[in-house]
C-alpha cells in the first residue's frame, strides 16, 4: 500500500515542511492504542503545514491523484485514529500552534489545532478564564485532536464535552475548500450545524485549521477531596445518588478496589484497597451545603471515609491515588499490559451495573480489570490486564473487552464517550448506530469527501468506499 | 406547481389521515411568518402520520415520484419554515404526540414530535424536573419545531438551545429510511454527530419522529423582576457588564424604550416610558449574593429602579410589560404592522452596537423600530413598524431591516439566533457563511435528499438544485 507523494516536493511548502525520512515516518505510525488497534501502516511521507492555504493546498493534489491523508498531532489517540491505515500522507499539524485572536469581553479565544490543550488555560488565566473541558491529556494533547475525537474529561460532568465549547471552526475538505462554521455569537439557528458535524469527525471529513472556543469563569470556591467505600456497588450507586440528587460536582472519579491496591501499592499510600471516589466541588456560593450534600448520601451508602480540603497541597495529596493511576497501572506487573484501554459510557442509572458487569466478566475469565472513570458522565475506563506473548490469554481478554463494549450498547450506551471509534472500535459502530444510522454517516462522508482522500480505514466498519 | 398526490389514497393510511379538502390545505399554507416571507404555496395534500412507518411510507412514495414533502406542526415559525414552497404534500406531525418513554432517574423523556412543549413540563412536575429551554411560545409551538429550527428562549442564557437538550433522536430520511442518532448516555464520540446536524435541519434533511430529551431539577430558590434604565445605552451596557462578570442570571431581557412606551399604553402600568431589563434569578445557594452583584453592576450604569421579588403573584406584576409585549406590538397602530420580526443574535460585546444601530438605522427612516431580546446572548428581537398598503414605507422598512441584518453578520453574528433561515432569511445565508460554508451545507443535503424531497425552496437562497 505504497503510494507515490513524490508530488509533494512540487508544491509551495519550505524544504522542513516535508520529510520522507524513515525515522519520521515511523514515528507517525504510533500512537497511544495503534499497537493494539491493528492495521496502522508507515505514511510514506510526512508534511508539515505551517497555514491554511498549505493545508488546502496539500489536501487538493492528494485527492487529485488519489492519495490518503491522515491528519496527526499530538499522538495520544487510544484507537488509532491518527495512525494511517492506507499509508500516503501523515500530515502533522503542530506547528500550526498559535493563538489567532483573544476575546476576553466576549470570553472566546481563536486558536490552531496544534496548540497543547493546557496552553489555552494558561493564556487566559490572568483574566481569571478557563477552559473547562480539557481531557486529563490536556497538557499533553492537542485541541485539534480533542476536537477530532469530541474529547471530554473529568470536569465533564459539570461543564460538558468539547463540542459544547466549539463555537465555530474553519475547516479544509478534502477538495481544498476552505469552509468556516458558525458564528461569534453564543447561538444560532442558521443552516447546518456543520460545526457539530466536525467536531468529532476524527479527520474523516474535514482537517480543522482554526477554532473558536468559548471560555469560563474560574469558580470562587474549590474544594477537592476523596471518598473510601467498603464495596464496589457501595461506590457506584452513591454516585449515581448524587448525580440524582443534583449534587453539583465538577469531578466526580470512580476507582474500584483493584485499581486502588493498585495505586496503594505504587505510592505506599497506606490506604485501605477500597474502592475510592475522588470529588472536586466548584461554586461562587454555598459549596459547604453540596459538599454536605454530598456527605449525607454518600454515608447513606456506607462511606468508610469522607475528607476534603480547600488547601491547594492537601486536595493534591487527596487525588494522589487518582493522579497517578494510569503509571500505576502500566507499571504493575511487567508481564502484564492493559489490552484496549479506552471508555465506554452508559445513562447514569446503569451505571453500577455497567461496573458489576466488566467486573464479573473478568473474574470469570479469570484475568485483572482495573476499572475507573468519569463516573458522573456514566464514564468507564475498562481495560485487562493480559501477558501478551500468551495468546489463550489475550483471547479470553478480548472476550471480556467485546462483551463488555456490547454491553454497553445494550443498556443504552455508547461504545466510546471520548476517544472516538477510530481503528479500533469500527466493529461495534453499527450495533450502536443501527444500519441506517450507519449508512447515513456513510453519505455525509461521501458528500463532503467522495474521493475518501482523508483517514480512511476509520470509523466505518468496512474501508472499500472509504 | 401542482403534483398529482392521489397516490397517497393507496397507502397504509385511514380515510382520516388524509385530506385534499381546499380548506385543510390552506390552513397548511400559513404560518406566523409565511405572509411575508413570500413564495409560501397551497400543498396538494395533506397527511396526518400516526406512527413512523407512515411517515416512512409517505417519504418513500413521495421520492419515488418526485413529490415534494413539507412537515408541519404548530405553525408557529417566523420564516415560513413550515409553509410549502412547492406545493406537493404538508405532512401534519401533530396527531404524533405522544410521550414514548421516562425515565426520571435518568433525567430523560422520549417524545413524538407533536407534543406541545409545555406539556414535558407539566408531565414532569411533579418529580421536580422541567425542560429548561422551551421558547417563549413553549405552550403552542411543538417540540418537532423547536428541534427544527434549534429554538431557544429566554433561559437560554443560564440553560442553552434545544440542541442542547437533545441527546439523540428518531428521524426519517427521504427515501424512507428510519435512523436512529445518539445514545441514552450523556456524552459520546462515536461516528458523526448526526443529532446535531438534524437539529436545527428545518425539515430539509430528515423528518424527526421521536425525540430524547434531557431534563434538570427546578432550582430551589427563583427571584424575579425588572430594571429601569434613563437611557437604552444603559441598559444594554448594563447587561453586558452583568454577563461579563458572570452574574448567575436564568433570564435577561431587554425592552427598549419604544417597546416600554408601547407596552405601557397598552397595560396603562404608570410606568416611565424607559429601557427595561426584566430578570429572573434561579440558584441552588446564594441568589442574594447574585442579585446584589447585579444591582451594583446596574447601579453603576445609572438604573434608576431595580425591583425583585421571590413572590409569584409580585413577579408576575413586575414582568406584564414584557409579558404582553408582544400583543401590545401587534395593536399599537392598527395601520401599522411589524416587519419580518425575527432576530438577529451577536457576540455580547457588541449588544449595545446593533441595538443602537438598529434604532439608527429606523430613526433615519424615520420608521418606529420596537427592540427587545434575550440580551443575555447577545439576542435582539428587531422590527420596524410599515404601514402595509404604503409601498414607499415598506422599502424603507426593507432596507432597514437589511442593513440591520447585514450588520449583524458583520459583527460576527448571526441572522437568526433562534428562528432558523426558512424562506425569508435564504438571502443572507452565503453572506453569513461564506461560499464554502453553504457548498458544504448543498453536498450534505444532496447526500441525505438526493432528490429534493423534503422542504424544498429552504434554506438555500437559490432552489434549482434543492
């Protein structure tokens, strides 16, 4: 699957903004799931653009002679979903990293897809602003890739997702047409939603070149803490109690008891291995009242412990745990790796549910699952741990994945709250989307993309048209 | 432009599911909005769907002979959203109205498409839950309409748009396929967001047969009440201020000084004939706090009464001007009628700049331009006031209202917040959205309705294609 991008050296880029070296290559051939999600291929050029007009100019003459293109940036997807499935053209949008306009009277901020996600935060602060919605990768990952992939993350369940945040966008189609989505104005009813439409798209569709996104107020009051149950179900179903009860949270993080022995273990925290719930609390007014709140449900579940602070260092020592899970995890037993670290998510009331079930599947197949997650949002980071030089293992750990995802789906679910379909979870998209939602996903990416010039190999289950 | 309907009489319908009686078909052709937006023609036929697979059927039988099909419910759009453009079928969504589905404790409600909005209310009630972004014509206008066009309302500026709200839906494409889009779970990155691009689609894309709803608590503390400003440079800086430092308002409306004047004569309150700003607070702990923040914020833009109350019988008194608003409008002179009223919405920053380029532009006329909106986003109700029988006086009012627009656009707004393009507004979408923009919005119209079933003449300022 080798394509010819030889055309590339014949466009008006700078010597640095094209690389057909190995080394370059293979590194856009990696992200954080495309070991395990199978099918990622060696782009056979990487392009750097520094605009929109390289960005429209590179997509226009690959389409014309049939060339892939898969946008990259960061590199920390767990399905794949910048890693090339067909080869051709990893086009890495990094440099692309200003911030085009800031707005504070209006709190919005026009930045490019390669800027890191923490960047923005840092920018605004001294407005007293914020980004709510940056995944726990923020400081890391790119707001390019959130807004491919519709990212969210802990404080999700108090000020939503990335497309909540989105307020327009400017985009290139595969064509080279430059489009611009939305407006400045907080809402609208004016023609398509495209800028929802490619939020989300995971560089099927279109690659984003510039974003608008809103911002907010940082809260007066934070208070941070942690939760200790006697039992899993304990855990989850005082959750879920208090997302009923309109406890105002803005993190809510579910750890169950392997994952916490796991932790306990790797910090020597001397805590009980129980499942912990981590909490944070953000308000202007009467954040004691829905901590208390918060206190009184919880004991009505048996909490063990209930502590929390408004001291900066001791609300980092509370959250240590939950901080450093996901090291904790990789770095548990060497013989062991997490097999398809990614999320699903389910309605709220099926939550402990959702948790009971991975749990029961796994002990069953006589494997480890580390479970946590968002829980506010009904959000699991399921995963098992399997030696993967043996191949019964990583089987049945691949049972209990499916069974897991299809499960999912069956409570009401989606297979992916916040890292996208990618390569790795095209085989459950039509159980989700039915075969008519399926199909008309298909039309809108024939529309917008007929010659199937960007990323495919993803999000639909079969790649012929694609 | 008549199309030979009588191919319905051999579907799956009862007698009384259709009708070719002139005046059922003409009651089809009218909405708020279609006198004025002109093109609207008299339908050939009108169906009254009862389950999705008539609406499937019709769709199906329709394409095949190349009818095309307008969904209707309420009426109640300002654009001739609803109102045929090319004759062939109304389909009546209003015998759809049923509730599918609640689920409480998940905060969720699935309903057909012709239930009124305020009945999710009333049908929630009673377990402290409300549907918190009804437009102001919640108890007439259907849930079908509100999702066509996005609407929003007045606590939109604490709650969102309808787009906000749906978490997934059951929707019709042309040729009668049945698809289903997102999930009960409150986020998801899986495949394209086909949710969003339905709401706010107007019927040209697919016809929504069921929808998931979200829902919220009743917050446990509700003020309300109204502002006085000496001049409307006040109130709308006033306003501004108060959003920008983030005061915690459910509702912010602005009537200016014209709207008072007309609004008083019609109520006889004693009022001054002055800018208002009518308020409504809503918080869980401290709207105390929140409602001094305000008043000092509107104390230093010279208010001259600021009035709330935590009483319903007082809060209702201190809202009739608003309230009654537009009744009053509409008899003020009855020689003189509002022209296109509709809305435009642009970034906060630049509220006070339309409002006063609004009034500019009606006092140069010199035409009456009655302003009001829900401020909070940037939203001004504008309209001038033309004697319908004076053809001079109408196109100065054209051109007011043209200008007004256009201004909007270039103050990075939008030409309909809240009302969608329907007819009247095709002519401002390319400007709004650039050429780009609108091809990318025709190839997914394409892809959905290849051949130009659904509400055709919408949109798209020309209709060849569509």
């Amino acid at each position: 699957m080798t394509h010819d991008c030889s055309f590339l050296e014949d466009l008006d880029l700078a010597d640095d903004q094209l690389s057909f070296a190995e080394g370059r290559r293979e590194s856009h051939a990696a992200d954080w799931g495309a070991e395990q999600t199978g099918d990622g291929v060696v782009p056979d050029a990487v392009v750097y653009p520094e605009r929109t007009a390289d960005v429209s100019e590179i997509l226009a003459a690959a389409t014309e002679r049939g060339v892939p293109v898969t946008p990259y940036a960061a590199g920390t997807g767990l399905e794949g979903n910048a890693v090339p499935a067909r080869g051709g053209i990893s086009m890495d949008l990094t440099r692309m990293d200003e911030i085009v306009d800031y707005r504070p009277e209006d709190f919005q901020i026009d930045v490019e897809p390669g800027l890191i996600g923490s960047a923005v935060d840092e920018y605004v602060a001294d407005d007293g602003l914020f980004f709510p919605p940056l995944p726990s990768s923020g400081d890391i990952s790119t707001i390019g890739g959130m807004v491919a992939t519709d990212a969210s993350g802990m404080q999700t369940v108090r000020y939503g997702e990335i497309v909540d945040w989105v307020l327009g966008l400017e985009a290139v189609l595969a064509d080279g047409t430059v489009v611009r989505t939305g407006s400045r104005a907080i809402k609208s009813s004016s023609g398509y939603n495209l800028t929802d439409l490619i939020v989300g798209n995971e560089g099927t569709l279109a690659v984003v070149t510039e974003v608008t996104l809103e911002l907010s107020g940082r809260p007066q009051q934070i208070r941070g803490g942690r939760a200790i149950f006697e039992t899993l179900d304990d855990a989850t179903e005082a959750i879920a109690d208090a997302i009923r009860t309109e406890v105002d949270v803005a993190k809510i993080e579910l750890v169950d008891d392997l994952s916490a022995r796991i932790a306990n273990r790797y910090l020597d925290t001397g805590l009980p291995d129980a499942p912990m719930v981590f909490l944070e609390f953000h308000a202007n007014h009467g954040i004691e009242e829905e901590i208390d709140l918060c206190r009184t449900i919880f004991e009505e579940h048996d909490v063990l412990r209930f502590e929390m602070s408004d001291d900066d260092a001791e609300m980092d020592r509370l959250w240590k745990a939950r901080r450093e899970l996901a090291y904790a995890v990789r770095s548990y037993d060497a013989d062991l790796e997490p097999l398809h670290p990614g999320d699903v998510t389910v309605p709220l009331d099926s939550y402990p549910e959702i948790v009971r079930e991975t749990k029961r599947l796994a002990d069953e197949a006589g494997l480890l699952a580390p479970c946590y997650g968002h829980a506010g949002d009904g959000n699991l980071h399921h995963t098992v741990l399997v030696d993967p030089n043996d191949p019964e293992q990583v089987e049945r750990g691949e049972a209990v994945y499916e069974q897991t995802v299809e499960r999912a789906i069956e409570l009401g679910g989606t297979v992916t709250g916040e890292h996208g379909i990618g390569q790795g979870k095209r085989k459950f998209l039509e159980a989700e989307h039915g075969a008519g939602g399926v199909d008309a996903m298909r039309r809108v990416k024939r529309a917008l993309d007929p010659t199937g010039t960007l990323n495919p190999g993803k999000i639909f289950p079969e790649t012929e048209a694609e």
